[in-house]
C-alpha cells in the first residue's frame, strides 16, 4: 500500500529529537480560558448552552460518587469483538470513573459552585491514596487495560485542570492527587507498545494527551514534551494529501482512524498552546494540521479520494456518534472553515468523556448554532473507547 512509503520517524528516531525549547510555563493553565469562559456563559441567551448548564445542575450527588471503590487491583479488559457483554461488563468502572470526572468539571463551570470542585478533588484524592490503576495487564497480544486506562488518564487530569487552581485550601488532597498522576503518567507511557502500530499511532496520540495535561499540572518538562513529541511525528509521518499511514493503514476503517487520530491531536494541541506556543501554525516536513483536517473532510465527502491508500468501501458507523467530533469544536476556534463547521452543526452540542468533557459548553462562541440536531444515547459513550485489535 502506497501509505507504507511515507518517511515516518521510526521510534528511536522520535526519541533522539530535541525538544527542550518546549518547557511548562503555566502549571495553572486548562485546555481553555476558564475564567473567561464562565463569564461568557454568565452572560449567554444561547439556548443550546443553556440547556447543557441546566442538566449539569443536576448531576449525581458528591456522596454517591465517594461511595463507588477505586480500580486498586489489577485491570484486565477483554477484548470488544470477542465478546461484547463482558467486555462492558470489565469497563463499566472505567467509563463511571470518566463520566464522573468530566461531570464535575462541567458542573463546576456551569454553575460556579465550589461544591463541584471540592468533590471532584475528593473524589480523585480518593483514587489517588488508593495508587488506583498503578496495576494493569499488559501484553502485546493483550493491550486493552493499556488502552483503557489511557482515555481515564487524560480524562482526569483534563478535569482536574479546570478546578484546581480555583478551589482554595485542599493543598493536602492536590499534592496526593499531582504525584499520583504523574507516576502513572511516567509509568504508562514508559511501555513501547508495538514498534508497527500502538508505538506509533493513534495510541502514542492518547498516550501523549495525558503526558501534556499532567506535564503541565505537576510542572514537569520531560512529560510535557514527550506530549509534544507525537504533534511533531504525526506532522512529520503525513502522507503527501495529508494522511497519517498508520491510520490509513486500516482498511475499511481508515476514515474513521484518520479522524480519531485528529481526535487526541486536536486536543493536545490545544493543551499545549495554552503554553503559549503556536502549535496550530507548526510545519513539520512541509505539512500542518490542515492538512490532516482537509484530508479527513475530502476522504468523507469522497472516498475515491483515498486512492490506493484503502478501500473505497469506508465504514462509516462511526458518523452516528458525537464524542469523535469534539476536536472540530476546539479547531474551529483557531481556524475558520465552513465545510467544518457544517457538518459539526449535526453533532452539537459535542461531549466525550474522556477527551476534555463537555467541549460544546466550553468553547463554542454564543453566537453560534442555538439548537440540537440529534438525541443522545448510551451507545454513543460505549463505542467511544473500543480499541479495535492491532495485528503488530
């Protein structure tokens, strides 16, 4: 296959680089200006906004949530294809534990209340003392818990951004909750993964996600650059149209990897811009991020446009979900692009549990869509974290 050709660092190459001109130089700063941003929704007649603030305040009680146990023993998730039912079963802790953290971020936002903040500290002191998912299984046949313990990472450390610097006292619960992420952060990302696949791909993108949000909130530069480090690869490995290989390596599944590629680098992205540097404006061998974006949008509209990269005949079930859109929401705050954002319009408001949490109510402009287009559904955050099998 024609995606097999393109010049993509090698793993040890991608180690050798030289990126200490990236360095922490706000540990209080989110993914977003959240000060501003409450303001703003202070202020906003925006109906969609409204609607998504109003359901935050009634979210599950402080008390219910302290109650559910940590993932202190060891994590082994089976596979999804193999059996579906235990496979939900296995991981139904994990996606309480990320719809949890994101609801009290969004909560905290939506209403101001320190009552949020105050419990989503509580509650990942309570994981923290725990030294919750130190322990996982991992094999390169079976890397599941690697991969699910990924999206719980990012999705913590992303909420824990937005109250920890607002919420006075605590200082106790905050130290506890910083070195626990950071050692599972060091300790995560010290696995390889498959030199020909999860090295490489959309994996080292999660994996990268986590280490710049918790490089950041503990004030440590080797991780925050090695989250940088995958902005760089994934720039570098570009196909000629824009197209990352190892994504489009994936049969009929190439759009939808080509997407949630973008998904973790969007997102990371924006972390790090945060830091004040224009990521969003890097060229690396000749290519941006646009390019990925303006790939992604003519293999969907077109996918005679993959060429000899895939088959034509894409898999498209991944369209019916919102949580895999929400990087275009942070995107089309740093770029105009109106076929962007009309087919986002379809999604809105964009929520994913892991990846940021309520993206909609965090960054989109009120003067923007006003209503929904779509009913949510349970299905919709399940299919989220199926990590479909490498073959490397």
């Amino acid at each position: 296959m024609a995606c097999q050709q393109a010049m993509a660092y090698s793993y040890e190459e991608r180690q050798n680089i030289d990126f200490s001109k990236y360095t922490v130089t706000d540990p209080n700063a989110s993914f977003f200006d959240v000060d501003a941003r409450m303001k703003t929704l202070e202020n906003t007649d925006n109906s969609m906004l409204l609607e998504r603030m109003d359901h935050l305040q009634m979210t599950e009680s402080c008390k219910s949530m302290l109650s559910k146990p940590p993932l202190d023993n060891r994590i082994r998730i089976p596979g999804y294809y193999p059996s579906p039912k235990a496979w939900r079963e296995a991981s139904q802790p994990m996606f309480d534990f990320s719809e949890d953290v994101s609801q009290l971020a969004g909560a905290y936002v939506a209403t101001q209340d320190n009552y949020y903040g105050e419990c989503l500290i509580n509650y990942l002191n309570k994981w923290a003392e725990a030294n919750a998912l130190w322990k996982f299984y991992y094999s390169l046949d079976d890397r599941q818990a690697w991969y699910s313990t990924e999206s719980m990472m990012f999705g913590a450390a992303m909420a824990y951004s937005i109250v920890r610097p607002r919420i006075e006292g605590m200082e106790e619960e905050k130290k506890n909750i910083d070195a626990w992420l950071n050692r599972l952060a060091k300790r995560h990302s010290a696995i390889q993964g498959g030199l020909k696949g999860s090295c490489c791909n959309n994996h080292f993108y999660r994996r990268a996600l986590y280490a710049s949000m918790i490089g950041i909130l503990t004030d440590d530069d080797e991780l925050f650059q090695f989250g940088v480090s995958a902005i760089y690869s994934a720039l570098n490995d570009m196909t000629p149209e824009g197209g990352f290989p190892l994504e489009l390596s994936r049969g009929r599944r190439a759009t939808h990897y080509q997407n949630y590629a973008l998904l973790y680098l969007v997102t990371n992205m924006q972390i790090i811009s945060r830091q004040g540097y224009d990521v969003f404006n890097l060229e690396v061998n000749g290519h941006s991020i646009r390019d990925a974006v303006n790939y992604l949008m003519a293999i969907i509209e077109d996918p005679s446009q993959l060429k000899d990269y895939a088959p034509h005949e894409q898999y498209q079930g991944f369209m019916k979900y919102d949580q895999y859109f929400t990087w275009m929401e942070i995107y089309l705050t740093h770029f105009q692009q109106p076929d962007l954002e009309k087919f986002l319009e379809q999604y809105r408001p964009v929520y994913n549990r892991g990846a940021g949490g309520y993206i909609t109510l965090y960054f989109m402009p009120p003067g923007k869509q006003q209503r929904a287009r779509y009913e949510e559904s349970q299905e919709k955050q399940e299919r989220a974290d199926i990590a479909i099998p490498e073959r490397n």
